[in-house]
C-alpha cells in the first residue's frame, strides 16, 4: 500500500534573497562608509535575484488563471 505523494507547491525564495541582501549590505555599508546607500542596493540586488528565480521556479506574483488545467 504505497501512497502517491501529493504535489507541493513551490516555496518562494523572494523574502530569504531580500534578507541576504540586507545583511550584506549593512556589513559592507559599515565597511565603506555609505551605510544607507548601500545596504539600499543590497536589498534591491537581493530582491531582483529571489524574482528571477521565482519566475524561474514558475511562482507568480500577479493574478492567478481562472482556470489553471
């Protein structure tokens, strides 16, 4: 008596990649001087990465399909 297993969505990475980028650039912001710039670029670096690799993994930010089959 095996059981299929069910489907899981895929998780998105957007949040995890915006915090990475946060923290590097807090560290690096220290380091350089320019602390809100860069921690600034960090988190939109972070952000564009986690939704390129959303749309990659096939997670849609925008409205659903009425009719997903």
């Amino acid at each position: 008596m095996s059981r299929k297993p069910k489907k899981r969505q895929p998780t998105s990475v957007l949040p995890m990649c915006a915090t990475v980028g946060l923290f590097i650039g807090i560290g690096l912001g220290a380091l350089m001087g320019e602390f809100v710039l860069v921690m600034l670029i960090g988190v939109a670096a972070g952000s564009a990465l986690g939704f390129q690799l959303d749309r990659k993994n096939g997670i849609s930010y925008g409205r659903r399909p009425k009719n997903p089959h």
